[in-house]
C-alpha cells in the first residue's frame, strides 16, 4: 500500500492541493468572533407596570405569574425580582436543553395568567447568553453646539422610528436597543374646579376618551352590485381632535375636554439620565446573531452608521459616535495568537533541524505544519465551529504535536538510508515499520481531546473548539507524515552533514552522546543511584507543583480593560438627587478624558488617563463605563472611581472589570450568596450583617448585593 503511494507522487500532490484549496475557502467562510458561541439555557420574563410599587409588583404580578412557571417541565431554577414599576423572572433550564421549546412553553404558561392590573404592559420574553451579548456601542446626541436646540429626552421616539430600523436591517444584527430619553406622550392636565362645575368625573374624562380613540369596522353596505366596507375613523391625529373632544352633552350644550382640562404634547415619566463624555445623549447598542462574523458586521455598520449620519441625523442636528465595541479585543486577540503561532511554528522548526541535523529533512517535516493547519479549519467548519482566541490556541497547540509524526517517520527514513537502502526502498520501509506507532498514538491523542466535545457545562462549549482544532490537525499530521513525507523523502536526497570539528561535526555529536550515555550509565550504575535518582527526580516534581501550579478557577476570565462601575442610593432618593451627584462626578473625572497618560506617571494627576466615560443615573444607582487610555492603569481607575463613589454619604460602591468570557460584576471569580427565609425583615438583617462581615473578611474587596439597599426603610405615604 505504502508502496503505491509513494510511487505515486503526481496524484498525491494534487490531493493534497485539493485539501489545502477547500481548508483556505474554509478559512475564509468561518465567522470570526471573540468567544465560541455558547447555548442559551436561561429565559427572562420582564413586564413593567409604571408607578407600582415593589410590593404591588409582587403581589400582582410575580405571584400570579410563578404560580403558571413553575410547572414548566426541566425547570432547574426560578428567580424572581420586584422593583419599582417593574418584575423580572429568570428561569435556568438544564445544559442541553431546547430552549426554543422552551420559549414556547413559557409564553403559554403566560397566557395561562387570568387578568393584570390596569397599564400593566405584556410581558416581554427573552433567552440570552453571555456570548450574544451586546458588542457595539454608539451615542447619540447633538450636534456641536446643538445648533436645533434639541433636547435629547424627547429625541427616543425619533431614533427609535428613523434610526433602530436601519440598524436592525445590516446584516448579522440581532437585536437593537436604545438606552435613554423617555418615549412621547400626550398629557391630559385636567383642572378638578372645572370638573366640578360641570358635574363630571374623572372616570367621565377617561371612558370619553377611550371610546373616541379608535377606529371601528361596521361590516358591509350593498349598494346594486356593489358592495362597500364601513369603517369609522375615530382615532385621534393631533391635539387638536383631542381637545375638541366632546366629553358630555347637558342638553343643547355640549362639554369638550378643553373646557375641562388642558392638552399638552410631552413625555413619560423620566426615569433615567444618560452621558457620554459629559454631553447628554441617547446610548444605541447591538447583539450579533449566533455563528455570525463581528469584523464582517463592523465593516457593513461602519458604512450604514455614516449613512444613517448622513441622511437621518444630521439634518435632524444630531449624530452617531462610536463609544466601543467588542471587535477591535476581537482582532487583537486574533493577531496576538497569530502571532503566538508563527512564532510556535519557527521554534519548532528550530528544534526539528536540531533533531533531524538536515536542512531539507527539516523543510521535508515541517511542510506538514501549514497542511495541518489548512485541515484544522477545515475540521472547524465541518463543525459548525467559528474562528475566535479559543479555536486558534487550539491550532497552536497542536503545532508542536504534529511534528511529532513526522519525526518519528523521518528519523525511520533515516536510518534505513545509512543502512544503505535507495531512497525509495527506504521512505516505503520506513514508513512501514512506524506506522502502527504512529498511528496508535495519533489515536491515543485524539480519544484524549474528543470527550471535552461532549461536555454539556460551558467549559465544554469553549473548549470544544480547542479538542476539535486539536483532532482535527492530529490526525491530519498522521496522514501528512505516512503519505506526503515518505513521497518527498523518495524524491529528495537530505545529504550528509558538514565535516568538521565543530560541536555539530560528527566527531562533536559522537561526544556528546558519548557523555551524555556515560552519565545515564553512572545513575543507574547501583540501587541506591536508581533509587536516589526517583526520589530526587520526584522531590523537585512535587516542589515544582507546590510552587508553580496556578490558582484555580472555573474558567478564565479573558479580562479587557473596561470598567462596570456601579453606585447603589439608600431608599428613598429620587432621580434629581441622583443627577446632582452625577453632575458632581462628571465635573470631577471629566478633566481626565484624552489627557496624557505621564501626568498620573508623574504624580501631577489623581486619575489615570481615561479614553471615555459613559453615565447613566436612576432614581436608585448611578452606572459609569469608562475605559484607561493605557490598558495598564485599569486597576488605578477603578480605584479612583470607588473612592469618589463612597464619598457619598450611604452610598455603596461596587467596580468590576469587562471580561470577555462571562459577565462584567466579577464572573467565576465571585462568590455568590443566596439567603433564603419566610420573613423579609430576618431575610434583609443577615444579608446586611453578611455583606459588612464580608468587607472585614477579604483584602479588598469589590461586594454588590440584590437588592442593593438592603433595607426596607423605603418612604411611603
């Protein structure tokens, strides 16, 4: 068999070009991202009810919705939260769980729920995981000098209408969403003296004007051989229908909703402000779709982004900035293991020519390095998988290993030629004395990486690509070093080496073997050698184990050098107070955007350097995402922004950095507590004694809690 193969060199050539050309394509196809995309086990469930309160929201939604969730089949877990004007339920099925069905079956668990409160909006379902979170952050605001005098409250609806559509329709985005502003409303300011006078109520106002705003079909008219549809207009177009509204008739006269009351054009409640570098805006960001290309979807947003600049916003007196995104980490962790694996396959080749002593033997060996890597990216799409820093750490591991097949079946080659074979006898005698070895251990390789594909847990989801990429080149490298190598081998005379006296003439190789065989000999020489050899080789084992293991966790946190800064108010402030205290720290950290770094260096800055700084304030927690110029001065910043927040008296202050891998409030690094109980006084006293005691606890520690006041000194009235 090995026979034919080597004799046919033409035919093997052009398979292995075929390969190469269809691995290349497959290169080029695979979508590029940070991280493998990882399944969706979680559901949430949102639904908002403006102005209600946290026990309300209990009451009147979470409680009756629970009752119909609860039995939905495979639920691992069910977390509730109420807030203020709002309830939100997580529902955590296991691994491997279909979670399209699973939608479906929440959706009618749902509609099982008899009845909400009046202004209870549906809710909304939703099924994330981290991988597909947001990637893409762009602010909207005015123009320089807002020269239409805008005012970015009431600039939601436009954005949401003109500029959300655009965005969604590029290819490869999932979901849009727009942080900010508030949506427009048109408000009724009814004056109670009037009412009065006029014997009517504010129940009267309300059904006069549900029963005129909207449009009704009447069935057909017949008309000889035509027949005609009737339906009555009734919705309302502008304020002027409204006020003209006829809310009673006494008699003769009728009663309008001007006389009554006042109609305005305004907006809902503001329940949040957001910044970006100090100036208001509105905050636009994106998911991708699963398996899609981030650079690909970069390329296509960048040109619609200008577009949409230039069409919609600008003469609107406002435009789109890019803040961040996720695929520039993306390039840069591609290119640094790029990198990382050319310069891999150079110190191989290194080490093989050391080995082999030949330098077309070594040419010879490590043309299978590029085949093995072209087959890799074959076997990842063949598997549904993407390019991203796990997938091609798993290329780069396996270059070292796919030498390994090629020595073997080279240095066989070898020997056969000094034994005096032609160079044909000697690549199919060669070749056919190791290929069972070879074999057997491309196979004990593969059976070692293949298990971690079956892994349900998300680290078997990351490294999957890694066993994959791994296999993948392995066995490629079996095939490479028992067809292509002994078919080159025939071919190619590897020489013999340079005479001299050098350290790698044969005189020198022959003394260092010598020496080198004398020294093995000396250790093994007596029992006590042998045994002193063990223990000495098992003592430093252990002591290199002891010292030099790493710590460990659950899974990397791939950390970029962002930070999720977050401070939590005491009960009872309001939204103005908040903004008050954001105005405070913009006014303190602002000075420090596009500074040069050397000032912190130098001592003359308290702040590092800072690229950006978003803010967003609520009536409860104030959130920054700031970004250090230098990468390098992340924990600095971090410190600095956590000192400023706990100069707010009751404030707490949490900082995180961004992770790539899993969330951004601390990942597989924290330590999560879940305290459970019948009474909620008992149930917030321990969670407060736990989060102090965990503060004297731990070496400076970053602590958040849920709910994040831990208190029920809520003000009511």
């Amino acid at each position: 068999m090995f026979g034919k193969i080597v004799e046919r060199g033409t035919l093997l050539t052009v398979t292995v070009l075929i390969v190469c050309v269809l691995g290349i394509v497959a290169a080029l196809r695979i979508p590029v991202q940070m991280i493998p995309d990882l399944d969706l086990r979680v559901i949430g469930v949102r639904t908002t009810w403006p102005g209600a309160t946290p026990q309300d929201v209990e009451k009147e939604i979470l409680i009756e919705q629970e009752e119909y969730l609860r039995n939905l089949p495979n639920l691992s877990r069910i977390t509730t939260t109420a807030r203020s004007g709002s309830a939100e339920v997580e529902l955590e099925f296991p691994f491997g769980t279909d979670v399209t069905q699973m939608l479906i079956r929440v959706n009618n668990a749902l509609s099982q729920v008899p009845s909400y409160p009046e202004n209870v909006d549906e809710p909304r379902i939703y099924a994330n995981s981290f991988s597909s979170n947001f990637f893409m952050f762009f602010s909207a605001e005015t123009l320089p000098g807002n020269p239409r005098q805008l005012n970015m409250d009431m600039m939601l609806d436009f954005i949401e209408d003109n500029v959300k559509p655009r965005i969604a329709a590029v290819p490869g985005i999932s979901e849009v969403a727009v942080f900010g502003g508030t949506e427009r409303q048109v408000q009724v300011l009814v004056d109670p003296a009037r009412l009065a006078q006029r014997g009517l109520t504010l129940v009267d106002v309300r059904d006069a004007i549900r029963q005129r705003n909207r449009d009704r079909s009447g069935g057909t008219i017949e008309s000889g051989k035509r027949q005609y549809l009737l339906r009555t207009i009734g919705r309302f177009e502008d304020l002027r229908e409204i006020n003209e509204l006829i809310v009673a008739r006494r008699g003769d006269t009728v009663i309008r909703l001007s006389d009554v009351a006042q109609v305005r054009l305004h907006h809902f409640e503001k329940r949040g402000v957001t910044t970006f570098n100090g100036a208001p805006n509105l905050f636009v960001t994106m998911r991708r779709e699963p398996g899609s290309n981030v650079i690909d979807i970069k390329r296509r947003m960048t040109v619609e982004i200008a577009a949409i600049n230039r069409e919609v916003l600008q003469p609107a007196g406002m435009h789109l900035l890019p803040i961040s995104d996720d695929v520039r980490y993306v390039q840069a962790s591609v290119r640094n293991v790029w990198q990382n694996l050319i310069l891999g396959a150079l110190l191989a080749t290194a080490v093989m020519y050391l080995f082999l002593r030949s330098l077309r033997a070594t040419l010879v060996g490590v043309m299978g390095i590029p085949i093995c890597v072209i087959v890799a990216f074959l076997g990842l799409l063949l598997g549904g998988r993407t390019i991203n820093v796990i997938s091609l750490a798993g290329i780069a591991f396996a270059i070292g290993m796919t030498l390994d097949n090629s020595i073997v079946v080279l240095e066989s080659i070898e020997l056969e030629r000094r034994r005096g074979a032609s160079r044909l006898q000697a690549a199919i005698s060669g070749v056919q004395q190791v290929w069972p070895a070879v074999f057997a251990s491309t196979m004990t390789t593969i059976l070692v990486f293949v298990p971690v594909a079956f892994v349900a847990q998300e680290a078997g989801q990351l490294y999957s690509d890694v066993a994959i990429a791994i296999s993948a080149a392995i066995l490629a490298s079996m095939l490479v070093a028992v067809t292509v190598l002994p078919a080159a081998a025939a071919r190619l005379d590897f020489g013999s080496p340079a005479a001299g006296g050098g350290a790698n003439s044969p005189s020198g190789r022959h003394r260092a073997r010598h020496a080198t065989l004398a020294l093995v000999q000396g250790l093994l020489a007596t029992r006590t050698r042998r045994a002193a050899c063990i223990g000495v080789t098992a003592l430093l084992s252990a002591l290199v184990i002891w010292q030099l293991t790493p710590a460990a966790e659950y899974l990397p946190e791939g950390e970029e050098p962002k930070v999720f800064a977050s401070m939590n108010a005491p009960p009872g402030y309001n939204l103005a107070a908040m903004e008050k205290i954001m105005d405070e720290i913009k006014g303190y950290f602002l000075p420090h955007v596009d500074t040069d770094p050397a000032l912190y260096d130098r001592g003359d800055s308290a702040v590092p350097a800072i690229s950006y700084m978003n803010l967003r304030a609520g009536p409860d927690q104030l959130r920054v995402i700031a970004e250090p110029v230098r990468p390098g001065d992340i924990e600095p910043l971090m410190d600095a922004i956590t000192a400023k927040f706990r100069e707010f008296p009751g404030m707490r202050a949490f900082a995180a950095r961004g992770s790539i891998i899993t969330s951004n409030d601390g990942g597989t690094r924290s330590i999560n507590l879940d305290i459970a109980g019948a009474d909620l006084a008992t149930l917030y006293d321990v969670a407060l004694a736990a989060y102090r005691r965990a503060g004297e606890v731990f070496d400076r520690p970053r602590i958040q809690s849920q709910p994040s006041s831990l208190s029920l000194a809520q003000p009511m009235v």
